[in-house]
C-alpha cells in the first residue's frame, strides 16, 4: 500500500468515526460537510491538520445546550494526553469527561450553576483552560483582524501538541441562533477554509468553513461578557515547542 493509500483510509476511517451520529440540520450554501466527497478532499488535501487526529479520537457531543465549551475543553485536554481525573464508572481507567473536568477550583473561575444557565464566555474558556499545566493565549477578534487569526490559527494547526478553539455566533455563518464554542482542526490555503468539529453533533456536523466568515462570526459582540466579541483561543502543552 502507498503512503498516499494509507493516508486516505486513515482519514476515511477518521471521517467515519467523527461524523457517526443522527441526521443533522440542513447546512447553508456557505459551509461544506465534512462527510461530503468536497469535504474529504479538503481534508486531504489540507495544509495544516495535525489537530485532526487527536482531535478525532477525542471527539465528544456537548451533553447539554450549555456545554460547548465544556466539551472543547475536555476534547483538548484529552488529545494533549494530560494527567486526567478517575472516571468511577470506569475504574481504574482515567479521562477527562464532562462530569469530571469541573470541580470546585473550576467553580471559582465560572460557577457550574451559572454555566448551566448561560454557558460559558471567551474569557471565561481561557481562564478554565489557563488553570491547566498549559500555554493559553486568548484573543478577540476586536483585537486583531484577519490576516492574524488566520495566521495564528493555520500556525498551530500545523504544528503537534497546538490547539485552537473558537468562540463565534452561529447565525453569522448561516447557521441556527446564537454564540457557539467548538475546536479548529485543519486548514486548507486553496480553499481559505478552516474545519470547525462542531461539538453539537446532533445539530451539525464537522463543516468548512471560509476563513472570513469565521473571523467575522467571531467579530460579534457577545453580551453576557460585557459585549466584549468573541473570538479564539490558542492553546499548546506546557512543554510542548
């Protein structure tokens, strides 16, 4: 088998195991299914997607409407294969889910009685993040502008151990309602489109979607952090280079 062979069923095999879920919502013009033929070449063809992969075997749905950041959270600090808590239900065995990445110490920074009513907000993910053994840079897009999202974001995604999660209204992008949280895990520069693994998987799944579409979705103020706008968060391991 050629290395380009391999490579394609290993991806076939990641686009089977990360879009097996119920039928979704319809997706607008604007955005490509992953689980489209479109879709998988670009993922092919993609110039930065080392995220992809362990992004892929940690791919988990949100289990509430409230918990998109949540389930970023714990899809990151799973791929970055950090210290993790016992999961009783599965002793011994250890993962971050999403019962067990909150705690008091995460209570103090966003209480779990007020994530549960109003999620969480941009600042709110890099400071739970930021409580980790980990780099965290947070960024508003009101602070920066496309070329350096795209920049950053196409930076990590090529490089192991590097992560970007984003904060961005849906509605911008053509999609249902309000402010989503879900993980980056390639980019294509043909294309200018970056794969968004929506943490919402009974709702959408994995989409393309063009760079500046995205920055201006997260151009958008959000008002439960003082309509401050959303926008990215960059992550990478605490030694990792």
């Amino acid at each position: 088998m050629t290395i380009r062979a391999l490579r394609r069923g290993l991806l076939v095999l990641c686009l089977v195991s990360a879009t097996a879920e119920a039928q979704t919502l319809p997706l607008p013009g604007g955005l490509v299914d992953l689980r489209s033929e479109e879709g998988a070449r670009l993922l092919e063809e993609s110039d930065a997607r080392e995220a992809f992969l362990p992004l892929s075997i940690t791919f988990v749905t949100q289990k509430n409407h409230a918990y998109c950041g949540v389930a970023s959270i714990v899809m990151v600090l799973n791929a970055l294969q950090l210290p993790a808590p016992a999961m009783p239900e599965n002793s011994p065995y250890r993962s971050f889910t999403q019962d067990n990445v909150l705690d008091e110490e995460t209570d103090r920074i966003l209480p779990r009685e007020v994530l549960a009513k109003q999620g969480m907000t941009l600042d709110q993910l890099g400071a739970l993040l930021a409580a980790r053994p980990l780099e965290v840079e947070v960024h508003h897009a009101a602070d920066a502008d496309l070329v350096a999202f795209r920049d950053a974001a196409r930076d990590h995604l090529a490089r192991k151990g590097h992560f970007v999660i984003v904060n961005y209204l849906r509605k911008a992008i053509g999609q249902e309602l309000g402010g989503h949280i879900s993980p980056l895990a390639a980019y294509d520069a043909e294309s200018d489109r970056f794969l968004i693994l929506d943490v919402s998987r009974y709702k959408y799944p994995p989409v393309w979607v063009a760079a500046s579409d995205l920055f201006d979705a997260m151009n958008t103020t959000d008002a439960d952090n003082q309509n401050k706008t959303r926008g990215y968060v960059l992550i990478r391991g605490a030694t990792t280079h």
